[in-house]
C-alpha cells in the first residue's frame, strides 16, 4: 500500500517548523495518538538518533523505538521504527514560501508490519492514521501560527 500523505502550509519559517516538528517532546502537543515521546541519549536530534515514543490505540498504549534515518534542516527528516509487530516510517518536507516567511510542510506515513501487526496495520491502524494525519497537521499549523516555539 501506498504512504498516508498531507499537507498544510503554515506561516512560520522552515527553520521554525522543521525544529518544533523534529523535537520529541513536542510530539504529545500535535499528534493526537502520541501519549509521550523523548529522545534516547543527551545528543542532538540528527542520523541514528532513537526516539522512544508511546502510542495510544483506545484505550491501549503501545511504545515504538524509533530510528532518524535522514535528517537535512530546514528541508526534511526520516524516520522509521525498530521494533514491535507495527512499525510506524514517517518522512517529513518543508518547503519555503514566500520567500521563507512561510512553509508548506508534507508528511507522509506508511507501516512495516510483523506477526499480529499485519491485522492491525490494515484494519486498525491505517484507517485511524488516515482520519488523524490531517488533523494532526491542523493543531500543529494552530499552535505554530500562535507562538508555539
């Protein structure tokens, strides 16, 4: 299957964006699933960093060791999960408008699926992504566009 793709343009700068959508810690604050996320170890964020986030599905929390597997400031990021039966692979893009005084920001989603993973992929988790990912970009455009730094 194809990645779950949105876009939304938002009126901050690339760099803005690009450091607010790649800190961990700011994962709780946009993405309606994420119940937490911090990075592992005291480096900066870059290739090879892990991200350990926590995942709400109901009423059930899920926690998923991520991997940055790309990361070019202001422009784009990937990362992908190491571990668990749904392995969650985000690739992000920032592109300026107007002259970088604002920015147009794509997400794509898609799933790597193992054991149990392949019933919840498909019939669980891409349905909830597919409502959520736009949403998601709309608290994130929100709280950007009033300050969130």
């Amino acid at each position: 299957m194809s990645a779950i793709k949105e876009t939304v343009d938002i009126d901050r700068r690339p760099e803005e964006v690009f450091s607010y959508v790649t800190d961990p810690s700011h994962l709780p604050e946009w993405q309606e699933s994420a119940a937490s996320a911090h990075r592992v170890g005291d480096a900066p964020i870059g290739v090879g960093s892990r991200i350990r986030a926590t995942w709400r599905l109901g009423r059930r929390e899920f926690p998923m060791l991520m991997e940055v597997t790309e990361f070019d400031p202001p422009r784009c990021w990937r990362m992908r999960g190491i571990e668990g039966p749904a392995r969650g692979q985000v690739h992000g893009t920032i592109e300026p408008l107007d002259n970088g005084a604002r920015s147009r920001l794509t997400v794509a989603l898609d799933f790597d699926s193992r054991g149990v993973g392949k019933v919840l992929v498909p019939l669980v988790l891409r349905p909830q992504a597919r409502k959520e990912l736009p949403r998601d970009e709309e608290t994130l455009k929100k709280l950007l566009e009033q300050g969130a730094t």
